[in-house]
C-alpha cells in the first residue's frame, strides 16, 4: 500500500505534514469561533492560547518532524496576525520559520523533508495563483435544461477541482527535482490522486478528531469509527487504482546532482521571467532544460548495456543483485520495498529496472554468474569437479573448511555477506584473506 502511495505521487498524505496541520489549525479555529468568536482583545487571546496550544501539542505528538515544524510556525505567525489585527505575509512567514528552523538546527538543512516541504510551499505560493489564473469557471454556461440550483453549485464545484489540480500542479514544479533526485522515480498521476486524496485526507483527519471527542459515547463513536474506515478504505482502493493505470508512473529515473541544479536553476529562472518578462531568464531556462537533457542523454549512451553485481550491506540480511542486458535478478531475505528503495539509485545510474525477485541462489548475468551459499554442504559428497562460479556469496552464518568449499566450488570472488555475524565473517577473513567482508568493508560492488 506504502509503494501505491508513492507511485500515485501521494506518499506526502502518509508523512506527517504541513496538510495534517493545516486541517488541524482549521478544526480548532472553526471550533473555538463557536465559543470565543467576535473581534473582542479577550476573547482573541483565549482563542490564540488555545489553537498555539494545540499546534505544538500535536507537532510534539510527531516528534517535531521538519514539516510539521515549518507548518505549525507558519500558522503561529497568522494566529498572531489574527490576534494583533495586522496582514498576515506569507512569504515573510516561510523564510522567517526556515530562519528560526536553522537556528534552532543547521542539520535541518539537509533533511529531505525540510527541502521537500520549503520547496513545496514556495512552488505553491508563487506558481499556484498564475496557474489557477489561466481558467475561470465563475461564468461557466450550463444547459439551460440544469437546474438552477446546480447551475450554482457546478460551477463551483468544478472551480474547486481547477484550484485542487493548480496546487497539484504548482507543487510538483518546485518538488519534482528534488523527487527525481533522491527517490529516481516521478509520478503523471499526481493531479488525479490530489482531487482525491486530498479531500479525503482532509476528511480522515476531521472524523479522527471527531471519534476523539464523543469518544465517552459509545452508539455515536461507533458510527463515526465507522464511517472513518470506510473512508480510509476507499482512499487506499482509490489510490491502488490510480497507481496501476498504465503509464501513471516511471522510476528508475537517472537524475543526478548537475541534473538537480540544472533543473531547479531553470524553475528559479522561470518564476524570474514571469514576473520581469525579461527574455534573457526565459532564454537561460530554455538552455538549462536543454543541458539537462543532453546531460541525461549523454549518461543513457555511456551506460547503455552496463551489467555488475553488487552484495549490498542490509544488517542481519542477505542482498545480492546481478544484473545486465538479460534483466536484473535480486535475491534478498530483506524486506523488498527496504531493498528496492535502497538500491533505486544505483540501479538509475546503470539504466536498470527494477529487480525481479529471485527465489534461487543461482544468478547468471551472461558468463557471470553469483552463488549464494546459504547452508552447511560440509557433510555432503563432493562433486567430481568443482562449479565454477564468478561471486561465491557466503550467507547465514555458514562456515566450511576452505578445501571443502574448494571442492564444490571454483570462485574468483569470495565475498561475506551482512547476514554473518561479525565473528563468522572474521573468521572467513582468516580462512581467505582475500575475502571481501560486507559487514565491516561495506556494499561489494563490481561492474562486468
């Protein structure tokens, strides 16, 4: 379910983000508008108190997560434009939380939430108002045959989907790289799983906080659980749908750091030209995607064809990936999505796809081949020659005398795996000095 968010490019409803806050800062205030509404000093301060009081419960509730952190900042800075009667900045809010995000510390700077999150809400600040602009469904004509009634409500509705599909649109122009960078894969449904997701998350949040407060009566929690399932599940059937429509995805993308620059170089210099119309920033953006095109073109012909191996240090596991022109095998005891995500870069950089499980311990790539040697075959007759393998992989804590493993096997590689303890892989490290051992030595890694 976790891989269906992600390819339906709404993964960000799984973390805990700005959006959950946001939904938060709207359920208190309308909630407290109830009680303490009008525009008396008393009842702002009350009102301020008690929505601050609830954002950082709830970002402490998250651990303080950079996203959660960066959105209950900025909502504290409208909650005290609120409160003292003064316009609320929102671009003054996002640098002002970044600033004192920094401060408090650096490391946030090289957090992959932090960038995500300050990317996302700049790309939908600046972005999002130009892009709903280029529609207006205000003055939509409807059949004359439509009731009046709906001839209010269509429009409308439509007008929302529109402004839905402009955020969609504006936050994955400024993420989109950054996505590419460090996951290699973009999804072409984002927009679709917006419309939906979003309203639902929204809605998954507000049943939430309302099982929460009639909790102590049990006919009504009952009711509200479950009408909060059945949500929850037609979201996740909603999402699985939308991720196996054909073409709604691509992953393996090889997208590097001079690709990384390239790429956000030309967003700033686009945003530049919208708003001087200078061509020269519209000219520099231009030659940026058309670098960042040659570049990744020029990496696709260099890597075309490449095949290797690699044994990847997972703790306590074995990973051990062959791949090449025949496809690309993994045998893993590891968790496959943790293995995938793992490897997603390296396999980006050499143009593979994604790997095909492999229940067996044999993996051929041409006249390469790995074995992985995951049982005790000391006691077992020896064969009349040896089995030339390339990689003999040793697995699962096995040890052999060396003759023995001679005997079955002939290797020009010998590598320990992570799923050895640190004793055993010493002691191969004794047997076979030449051994690499992935426990201290790191990923065995070797291009055929």
């Amino acid at each position: 379910m976790k891989s269906s968010y992600a390819l339906a490019g709404a993964s960000h409803v799984l973390a805990v983000s700005g959006l959950h806050v946001g939904v938060v800062f709207l359920f208190c205030n309308s909630l407290l508008s109830l009680f303490l509404g009008g525009n008396l000093l008393r009842r702002r301060i009350v009102r301020t108190i008690l929505v601050l009081l609830c954002l950082w419960a709830y970002a402490w509730l998250t651990q303080f997560s950079p996203s959660v952190v960066r959105a209950a900042v900025m909502f504290s800075f409208l909650q005290g434009a609120y409160l003292l009667r003064r316009p609320f900045y929102a671009y003054a809010s996002v640098f002002s939380s970044a600033f004192l995000m920094l401060v408090a510390n650096p490391d946030y700077l090289f957090n992959v939430g932090f960038q995500l999150s300050y990317v996302a809400v700049l790309s939908i600040l600046y972005f999002h108002p130009r892009i709903y602009g280029l529609f207006s469904f205000g003055n939509l004509s409807l059949p004359q045959a439509v009731p009046s009634f709906l001839k209010v409500g269509i429009p409308k509705i439509i007008d929302k989907a529109w402004s839905l599909t402009a955020v969609s649109i504006a936050a994955q122009i400024g993420t989109a790289p950054l996505v590419l960078y460090y996951f290699h894969q973009f999804s072409f449904v984002f927009w679709l799983s917006g419309l939906v997701v979003v309203p639902l998350s929204a809605l998954i949040i507000f049943l939430t906080l309302a099982y929460l407060a009639v909790n102590f009566v049990p006919m009504l929690s009952s009711l509200v659980f479950s009408v909060l399932v059945a949500v929850a599940q037609f979201m996740n059937w909603a999402v699985g749908v939308m991720s196996a429509l054909p073409g709604a995805y691509v992953n393996g993308v090889d997208f590097r750091f001079p690709e990384l620059v390239m790429a956000l170089s030309a967003v700033v210099l686009m945003a530049f030209y919208l708003s001087f119309r200078r061509y020269a920033h519209l000219f520099a953006s231009v030659a940026c995607v058309l670098a960042l095109v040659g570049i990744s073109v020029g990496r696709c012909v260099l890597c075309w064809g490449s095949s290797g191996l690699v044994v990847a240090n997972v703790p306590n596991e074995s990973v051990v990936n062959v791949f090449g022109v025949s496809g690309n095998h993994l045998y893993a005891t590891a968790d496959s999505t943790q293995v995938e995500h793992m490897l997603a870069g390296f396999w980006a950089r050499h143009h593979v796809s994604y790997a095909q499980i492999s229940p067996s311990c044999l993996l051929v790539e041409g006249q390469h081949c790995a074995y992985v040697l995951n049982k005790d075959i000391s006691k077992l007759p020896s064969p009349s020659e040896p089995i030339p393998v390339h990689c003999l992989v040793i697995s699962s804590d096995v040890r052999i005398p060396l003759q023995k493993l001679t005997s079955f096997f002939s290797f020009n590689r010998l590598v320990v795996d992570s799923s050895c303890s640190l004793a055993t892989s010493v002691w191969w490290k004794g047997k076979y000095p030449m051994a690499h051992l992935v426990r201290t030595d790191g990923d065995y890694v070797e291009l055929f």
